[in-house]
C-alpha cells in the first residue's frame, strides 16, 4: 500500500521504518532538514541491521493517492493538520494521546479510526529511533467502518509490529487515557521511569488518586483500570515518558490533552488532577514553553 505518516518524531519514524520494508512509504515532516536526510539516507531503526528508505515530503504539502494515512503529530499540533485540505480518498489513523482530537474528527468528512499506540519509542536524530519496547498498535473505527479497519489493520499487520481491532474507539481511548493520566505526568514531574509509579510508594499513592479521580470521570471500574496501570508501569519499567522527554527537551506537553480533558469532562472537583496540570504548566514555564492560557 501507500502510507502516509503525518510527523517525524518518534511514533512517526517507528511506523515509517517498520511499514517502509512492505509498503511505499511517505513521512511528511516540519523540517527541512529532516526531510533531506530521510531522503537521502532512509529511517534508522535499532531493530533493524539497515536503513528503511521512504520519501519525505515538507509539510504542509501532501503527497496524493494514498491508500492510508497515519496521524502521529501531537494533540495541540492536530487542529492544523485538520485545516489542512486533506485529501478525501485514503483511510485517516489517528494516533495521538487523549481524547479530545474525537470531536474534532466528527466533522470531518473522512474514514477516521482511533489508534493507540503500546510501544515505547524514541527519537534519536532526524532520522534515527530506538524501539524502547515492543507492543502493538489497537485501532479502532470512528467515522470509518469496522470491516475497512479490520481490511486495514490485516494489510498493515507484521509478526514484529502488530495491529490489533477493537469494536470500541471511546472504550479503547478511556482506558489509554487513564494510563496517560498517572504514568506521564507523575515521571515527568519526578524524573523518573516509569517502574517509580508501581515502586516508590509515595508516587504510587499519588497515581492511585489520579486512577480513582480519572476513572470516576470517565465511568470505568478503579480496581481494573489501577491493575492495568500497575501492569503497564512493571512491563515498559525502564522507558523513559513521553511528557518527562517533552519536559527534558524544553517542549510542549500534552497535560491538557491528558490530564486538562479529563478535567473538563469532570462534573466534580479533581483536587489532584488540578494540582498535577498546574504542577506540569509551571515545569513548562521555567522552561521557558509557550503554552495557550
């Protein structure tokens, strides 16, 4: 097939090396740079013993005719890839953190799908990412059929990279999303791995309290979700959050996408997912991040 991966950070290039063995793959990338050197010299992936090569295109010019496209850029950077005029013939796979983009797509007049993605990633250089922990991508339809994302997900299916389908994009994303809520900022905000939320008892307390405000929220039991939790933090233990590299880096979060949306959604007070999204705005501020107010 032709696949599209909208963004070259590490998801992006973790999708683009393991589906550029089989398929014609296209990054579509911010930076010039980037795009030269992925053209030039491929995406390096430690799993692999050579380079993937793929075309590169500058954002925001499209490239046509895609069979599916994947949506891997953060959630405060997806209104304006939305605003794009994107093209109506390709399979759209969204694949951010939280919840908030399913508004978004409901307007659209595109075969959406949900996706959330269980491996652990990290961007090296422009063109180099290392498979911290091996997982599978669950996706599931949103304005799109459930037939087309089980043709979708069969085509894009590898023994070493995995897709899976599940019937339920809100269920799927909710569960996901409480998993975000507790690992990502509280090893942000403590520097550490993600094995401190199951290890350090005080951590762990904080993210029960977050389970149990997230899962009131969203209407999901708290013992199943905070053992899913627990499962998670033993199994990825020594990777490094996405929000704690975010932070590290002097970049944007997406706490407002995580921790911001499941307050909004909240019909009562959420002391500790309040604290938590100030705590990760004021580490954002001392870095000197601009974020919306």
């Amino acid at each position: 097939m032709r696949v599209g991966v909208i963004g070259g950070g590490a998801v992006g290039l973790l999708a683009g090396a393991y589906l550029g063995r089989t398929h014609d793959v296209h990054m579509v990338v911010r930076n010039e740079e980037q795009k030269d050197i992925l053209c030039r010299e491929g995406i390096w992936c430690d799993a692999f013993s050579a380079a993937v090569f793929v075309e590169a295109h500058l954002y925001p010019r499209l490239p046509r005719d895609m069979d599916v496209w994947l949506v891997s850029v953060k959630q405060y950077d997806l209104e304006e890839v939305l605003s794009l005029p994107l093209p109506q013939n390709g399979k759209y796979l969204f694949l951010q953190n939280g919840m908030s983009h399913l508004d978004q797509l409901q307007s659209l007049y595109l075969d959406t799908f949900a996706a959330v993605v269980e491996h652990g990633a990290l961007k090296v250089s422009f063109n180099e990412v290392a498979h911290t922990g091996k997982g599978r991508i669950k996706a599931a339809p949103f304005t799109g059929s459930l037939p087309d994302m089980e043709e979708l997900a069969e085509s894009l299916h590898q023994e070493d990279f995995p897709f899976l389908v599940h019937a339920d994009a809100v269920g799927m994303l909710s569960e996901k999303l409480v998993v975000n809520a507790v690992i990502n900022p509280l090893t942000a905000l403590f520097k550490q791995k993600n094995r401190a939320v199951k290890d350090n008892p005080y951590i762990r307390s904080l993210g029960y309290r977050l389970c149990e405000e997230a899962c009131r929220t969203l209407s999901l039991d708290v013992q199943h979700q905070w053992n899913r939790v627990l499962a998670i933090a033993e199994q990825t233990g020594g990777n490094q959050s996405s929000m704690w590299k975010d932070l590290q880096e002097g970049r944007r979060t997406e706490i407002d996408a995580i921790s911001g949306f499941i307050l909004d959604r909240a019909r009562e007070d959420l002391p500790v997912h309040q604290f938590i999204v100030e705590a990760v705005h004021a580490m954002e501020y001392e870095k000197g991040v601009i974020v919306d107010e």
